[in-house]
C-alpha cells in the first residue's frame, strides 16, 4: 500500500489497542490503587494506561487485585509488545529501509557502466533480455525498470538489476546511471508511453543508442522525432516476414535464423580494422559483407564504394552463429 496508507493504518492500530485497553482498565478500575490521593479518575486510568501500554509503569498506580494483576500479565503485557513491534516496524518502512535502499541504490550505481537499460519487462523486454543473454550479456551490465513487481522478480531471477519505478521520470533514469549507459531498449507497452519515455532518455544522455518498440505504424516517424536511434514495429516486421515467405518457403526461416543468437548464421555489426582498410568490402575474411555504414550514409555491397573500405566504416555482415537453427524440432 502507499507510504501514507500504511502510516495511517499504523496509527489507527496502535489508537485501537490503546482504547481497548483503556476501557477495560476503566471497566475493572476497582482493581487499581493510585498511590496519590487513592482515587481513581478517568484521567488516572487514561494516565495509567499509556504509560502501561508504552512502558512497564512508574508504579505511582498499580494494580493490586488478582484479577486486575492477571489482566495485566494475560491481555496488556502481549500489546505492549506488539505496540512496540509496531513503532519499529514503522520506523524501519519509513526510516531505515529507505536508508538502505539509498546505500545499495548507491553501490549499485557505482558499478553500473557501460550496461544496457531494459524499460518494461512485458512480452518485448522479456525477450529481449533472454536474447542479450543468451549472446553472451552478464546480467549484472542489465538494468530493467518496470512498475510491476512481479515483472521485476523474474527480471532478478535472471540476474538482472532490477529498479521499481516510472521511466518517464528523470529521477528514475538518472538512479540507473543512464549517462553511463552503452545503450537503452524501451519497451513500455504503449506507443505514447515509450515515445515519452524515449525523450527523457534522450535529454539526459544525448549520444545513447535507443532502441524502441512502436506497434503502430503511425509512431514510428515521432519515435525517431524524439530521439530513437533504432524503431522496430513487430507487426511490420512480422508482415515483411509473411510477405517474403510467399516467394520462398525458405525465407522467413533464414530471417529468423540471422535475429537469433542461437542460429547457424547471425548478423554482427563491427568497426572496420585497421588491415582491412583500403580493401573491398567482400574480401574482409570474419564473414559475409552485406552493408557498409559510412557516416549516417548506407552502403549496399553492390555499390562503388564497397569497393574501398575507409577508415571510421561500421560494417554489417553475416557471420557464423553460435549453432544449428532450430524450428519445428529440424535443423
């Protein structure tokens, strides 16, 4: 429940026990002796049962009946014990934990860098931290944030850092170190939320690769508006897929095939090295070169200038996967 909830909730509880023991104090009043005056008032028992309940007395009324002396053993002692649990649970929700969590919120910190920020776990963000995983990522350079918590336990059971909070927000970014960060995938569920999200991101750290799912088309153009360095819509994608399919069964297999980390190919994006500069595109020997990104210009393997590679070039090309592709219990 709410910070504010749970202290009223407290309160009240604490008030209830109090008035409880209250009006049974005043109810067997004639079980008590006030060592003063030797009268009872309603003030002597509201007196005598606040110090009672929050401490063991000052003796100046006490109880001198055996019943009145066995209500206090039986029915106030076990209260007074759990008023008491109840100040310190309190002071640890609201004091302690929070200094806690600022001291391993800080440690964390301090380790994060170079990692990648996962932003909502759902069907996307799920998939793509098995993904990152699976290609090799340490779980500890993965920071997912999500508002559910029970999204974040199975991002922790991975072995993720985990953080409970809205993305949207500047203070959240800035608690996973997002200036530090070597790239962000936001995955929120909802167009506008993401885009939102993907803003934020990009004010705070301006040379972030952000990769972000749109599932209307219609967003992808104010997704890149807003700073993404990468717009994937699964539905598009999922429609190049069947469009391709219809001129060859094969297609959308191999497709699949280069996206996993687990295929008999994969796509690998790469600087140019230093021997292979000056030399053609198709004559680099760690795979098939298939697209040359000089600047922000694209180069097709077919063109003129994959004929000489040049220093500063990032070099798509397909590589051998990690093992055989399987789909349908085949190869």
């Amino acid at each position: 429940m709410p910070m504010w909830a749970d202290l009223v909730w407290r309160v009240a509880l604490v008030f209830g026990l109090i008035a409880l023991v209250l009006l049974l104090h005043w109810v067997g009043r004639d079980g008590l002796k006030d060592n003063y005056d030797n009268k009872i008032s309603f003030i002597d028992v509201l007196y005598f049962t606040t110090v009672t309940v929050t401490t063991v007395g000052y003796g100046d009324i006490v109880p001198v009946t055996p019943e009145a002396r066995l209500f206090e053993s039986i029915f106030v002692t076990p209260i007074r014990l759990f008023v008491w649990l109840i100040f310190l649970g309190t002071a640890y929700n609201l004091f302690l934990r929070n200094i806690l969590y600022r001291w391993r919120m800080a440690r964390i910190q301090a380790d994060l860098h170079n990692h990648i920020i996962v932003t909502g776990f759902g069907t996307s963000g799920q998939e793509a931290v098995s993904e990152l995983l699976a290609r090799g990522t340490d779980p500890r350079e993965i920071v997912v944030i999500d508002g559910s918590e029970k999204a974040l336990e199975r991002a922790e059971a991975q072995g993720c850092n985990v953080l409970c909070g809205d993305s949207t927000r500047d203070r959240t970014l800035k608690d996973v170190a997002i200036h530090r960060a070597r790239g962000m995938i936001v995955s929120a569920g909802r167009d506008d939320t993401s885009i939102l999200i993907t803003l934020t991101a990009r004010h705070l750290a301006p040379r972030l690769p952000i990769s972000i799912v749109v599932r209307n088309e219609d967003n992808e153009l104010p997704a890149r508006q807003a700073g993404a360095t990468t717009v994937i819509n699964p539905v598009s994608f999922a429609g190049l897929l069947l469009a391709g399919s219809t001129s060859g069964r094969h297609i959308a297999d191999y497709m699949a095939d280069l996206a996993a980390s687990g295929g008999r190919v994969k796509l690998n994006e790469r600087a140019v090295l230093p021997e292979e500069i000056g030399g053609p595109l198709s004559a680099i020997g760690t795979g098939l070169g298939v697209r040359i990104y000089r600047g922000d210009q694209p180069i097709g393997f077919w063109e003129e200038a994959a004929r000489q590679l040049q220093a500063g070039d990032v070099i798509i090309e397909i590589a051998e996967g990690n093992g055989p592709f399987e789909r349908n219990g085949r190869d």
